[in-house]
C-alpha cells in the first residue's frame, strides 16, 4: 500500500511536468517579465475572408487565461478605427512603442494567419490552422517570444461504411468548423509562455 | 485510501467541471465584432454574471454600451474595470471615456463601426 501511496502522490507531479509543454521565451522575457498585453488583430495570409473575426476573440481570450492582462478586442479595434489604423498588416509594422503610449501596455503580439483551410481526399478531410506569433516589448521592440505552428485535426468521419465515410467526409469539408482547431492551435502554443500572474477569473 | 484519495483529487475534479465564463465573453466578442448590437448583451451580462472580475470583460462591455449610444452605463462599465484592475485598465479606456475616440461616444450610433474590408 506504501507503495502505491508513493507512486501515485510522488509520481503523478513527475508524469505531468513530462506532459509539461517546453517553455521557449527569451532571456529577455525573464528580464522584462510582461504583464499586460495588447493582441493586434491578426493578419490574414490566407485566402478566407473571415479569419479575423473568427480568430481574433479566441487569440485574446487564450492569452488572458493565461495570466496576462490582455486588452480587450472591442477596444483595440475601436481605436485603431478612430486612428484610421484598421489593416492588420499594416499594424503589424508599427513600432511598438506607438501601442505602449497608446495602451500603455507591457507587451504586444503580433499574428499572422499562414493556414486557414481544410482538405478532402476520398474519404477523410482535414482541417488545417496555422499561425505565426511573436510577442514584443512594447516599449522597446525586443523579441520575447516567438513561435510557429500549424495543427492539422481530422473531424470524426466514421460510420455508414465506404458511403458514409464518403458523405462524411464531403459534409466534414464542407462545413468544416475551424474554430475548434484554430483555439486548439492557439492554446498549445501559448502553453510555451511561461504562466501569468494576473488573476484572470475571481467569480 | 480511498477518503484521502478523493480529498488529494477532489480539487483537480472540480476544477474539471468549473463554469467559466470566457465562452460568453468571446461569443459576445464575437457579437460585437459581427455589428450584432443588443444580440450580445446577454452574452456580455451572463459574462459578468459567471465572472464579475474576469479581466477585459467590463472594458469590452463598456465599449459595447458606448457604441450603443448607452454612454452612462459605459461609463460604469470602465470605472469597474479600472477599480478591478488598477494599473492594468489600458490608457485607451480614458480616450475613449472622454469620446475622442468614437462618434457614439457623443451619442451617435456609428452602425459601420465593425465594418472593415475582407482581407
């Protein structure tokens, strides 16, 4: 029994740091340690028109329940209209010390959109997201953390046999929900962000 | 064993079944992006309903409320941010209090505020 109690107290902390995702900031971001952050829409390189819309509430809200003061979209957005500054792109070339005199906020991340599709061969489709991160000091532009990914997810296609797999897979495709799969992205590759300290939810 | 055991878990089980509310708070986002209007009030209010002081949610609400033309309820909104999160609340939320930052501010309703080009 003693034995069991070690392994399953002792144990478990040691299992879940091996599911721990690798943290991979810079040295600067331990220096500077940001606390809030401003989420720049994200600039779409894809072919789909609505991706900001789709991807930019959940972008936000995965950052901030990570532990940091992210500004909200509504906002964001309200401000670059009122500044004449609504092209995701084009914000993503600002210095960013212009969104720490504005927001006076710690940091800024920067995304773009590299993958917003799905594919459908025979009997299976997938759905594909992809975004390219980094996140800057705001005040000084210095690169604290950066990062590539794109997730590839199969929605479920089974039943029905050949037939069904085909239809499935055909109405997989055609109203393939990104949303799932994009947040999935996002939060993986904001797990590689150290924990925040801002207390996020006090219900 | 099986008291402590439950005890030791209890915390983890619970967290695993806690309500939250970032899933109204991003679909009212979501609403407001979309120009929705009244639709996303009862996403934003079942927001703060389920989490009071979660982060952002009072800004994004007050400027919801603002381009609504409902400036002093966005005025609130943005006092309970900056009172939850002093120090944090952006500098914008002044800006945008003081109504140099949006035409509903001043009471106009700015119905193209979300309209922006499909890139």
């Amino acid at each position: 029994m003693n034995g069991f109690r070690l392994l399953a107290f002792g144990g478990i902390p040691l299992l879940l740091s091996a599911c721990a995702p690798e943290i991979c900031t810079t040295s600067d971001f331990e220096r500077l340690k940001p606390r809030s952050v401003l989420v720049l829409p994200p600039e779409n390189t894809t072919a789909n028109t609505d991706v900001l819309e789709k991807s930019y509430p959940f972008l936000f809200s995965e950052l901030a329940q990570r532990g940091y003061y992210a500004v909200s979209p509504e906002l964001a957005l309200q401000l670059f209209q009122a500044n004449k500054m609504e092209d995701p792109g084009r914000l993503n070339k600002l210095p960013t010390g212009k969104f720490n005199e504005v927001f006076g906020v710690d940091a800024v991340l920067r995304t773009k959109v590299t993958e917003w599709s799905s594919k459908y061969i025979v009997v299976s489709s997938t759905v594909n997201v992809g975004f390219d991160m980094e996140l800057l000091d705001a005040r000084t532009g210095t690169l604290l953390w950066k990062d590539s990914k794109v997730l590839s997810q199969a929605p479920n296609n089974s039943g029905g046999g050949l037939v069904g797999a085909l239809v499935g897979a055909a109405l997989n495709a055609a109203v393939t929900p990104y949303e799932p799969v994009a947040d999935q992205n996002a939060k993986n590759m904001f797990a590689t962000i150290p924990q925040g300290s801002v207390n996020v939810v006090t219900p | 064993m099986k008291r402590p055991f439950l005890l030791a878990f209890s915390p983890l089980i619970l967290a695993g079944c806690a309500v939250t509310p970032w899933p109204h708070y991003e679909a009212a986002v979501r609403c407001h992006m979309d120009g929705k209007k009244q639709e996303c009030d009862q996403d934003y209010l079942k927001a703060i309903e389920i989490g009071p002081k979660t982060q952002g949610l009072h800004a994004s609400y007050g400027v919801h409320l603002l381009l609504e033309g409902r400036r002093d309820e966005a005025l609130k909104e943005f006092a309970i941010e900056k009172a939850n999160y002093p120090g944090f609340a952006p500098k914008g939320i002044d800006q945008l209090a003081l109504g140099s930052a949006t035409g509903a501010a001043s009471g106009t309703d700015s119905a193209s505020r979300t309209e922006r080009s499909p890139r």
